[in-house]
C-alpha cells in the first residue's frame, strides 16, 4: 500500500503511526502501542538546572526555520526509522501546514530540536535531537509553552522513555489515549497563528512546575 501524505493523517486520527525497520528499509509500518506515551501539557517538568539553563538566554527559538534539517538531524544515528519515504512525507506534510519544527540555536548553531504532526488540538510529536547538552530539554520546554498558548490539549510522544519521564511524561492504555485523541480532534489548535515565545523567563514562568 502507498502511503500518501492524507492516509497518513488519517492514521495519525485514529490512533496510530508509521515507522521503518531502519533507514534503508523502503518499507514501512503502522504501530499501534498498547501502552501510549503522552506529555501533559499542564505537567511539564522544568527542574532547577534546567531553569538555570535557559535564564542565560543565549539561544534562539523559532519554528519550521530548517524542517528537512530537522528531521534530518533525527535521523542521523546509527538506528533509526526514519527512511526515505517517511522523511519525504513529512516534508510534504510541513508544505500543508500540517508537520512543524521547533529548533534551538546559538551562534555556533543547533543546539536542540523536536519536530512532530498536527491535526486539530493535537501534536504528534515525532522525534527530538540534542547535539548539545539540554538542547531537546529547552527545545520542549519552548514547545510545550507553544501547545498551550495556542489552544493544544494532547501531547502525544508515543512512547515513553526515562529521559520524557523526568520531564513529565506518563504512560497511559489505549483506551485512554483514544478517547483523549478524539477529544483533542474536536478542537482547533492555533499553532502557526500563535507567536511563539522566545523569552526563556517568560516560559519558565508561565510553567507551575518548576523547581
């Protein structure tokens, strides 16, 4: 079957995704976790180090300034399942507005990055890197203060990891996470239309749970 940009959506709207076996695997697959990794959005974790991290306010944040780098970048490990025909189907997602960035850099260049889909309120988050130390941390925590400030109410991450979990993600059963989709599907969320905040106090701020 040929995955068009449109069934991938349509995948995504039911609760699942596709992936490759690895990078020079033209095949792909749809997943369907019995156990869904979510990030709240109202339980983002900023701890102490991190908080300390982003005052010094040496970066930049912006969206879908390098997508294809982005995603790019995500796949540049040793094992990955972004191939081919999903990086180009994310690229062609990003032209209809429906698949974003958001990167982080300094004057050396990118410090960290997440990229993922939307439809409706809900983001789909697809794959982070951090070339540098807590640069996917920052590029979150950007991230998260976007969902929110532009209407978002689900944060998929998949799956979960230790490094999500400290940050705030949890795990829930399908169910759950299904009927959380169909909810977040009924909304609209403003992603392009909102400005995205650059002001790292400002996002610190606006998060209730830092410590």
């Amino acid at each position: 079957m040929t995955i068009t940009p449109e069934l991938l959506l349509h995948g995504y709207s039911v609760g699942i995704f596709p992936m490759a076996e690895r990078q020079d695997d033209p095949e792909l697959f749809w997943v369907d976790p019995r156990r869904r990794g979510i990030l709240p959005l109202d339980g983002f974790h900023i701890s102490r180090s991190l908080a300390r991290r982003m005052r010094r306010a040496d970066y930049q944040a912006t969206i879908d300034a390098d997508f294809s780098g982005v995603v790019l970048a995500c796949a540049d490990r040793p094992e990955t399942w972004i191939n081919a025909t999903i990086f180009d189907l994310y690229r062609q997602l990003n032209a209809m507005g429906r698949a974003h960035s958001l990167e982080i850099r300094d004057d050396d260049g990118l410090i960290g990055a997440v990229f993922g889909v939307m439809i409706g309120a809900a983001f789909f988050g697809e794959s982070m890197v951090s070339p540098r130390r807590d640069g996917s941390k920052i590029a979150l925590a950007h991230l998260v203060d976007h969902l929110n400030r532009a209407g978002f109410q689900l944060f998929d991450t998949q799956f979960i990891t230790p490094h999500l979990t400290r940050l705030g993600a949890i795990e829930i059963s399908r169910a759950d996470y299904r009927r959380r989709l169909e909810q977040a599907l009924q909304k609209e969320g403003r992603f392009l239309e909102t400005p995205l905040e650059t002001d790292p106090y400002s996002v610190i701020q606006r998060n209730t749970h830092t410590s």
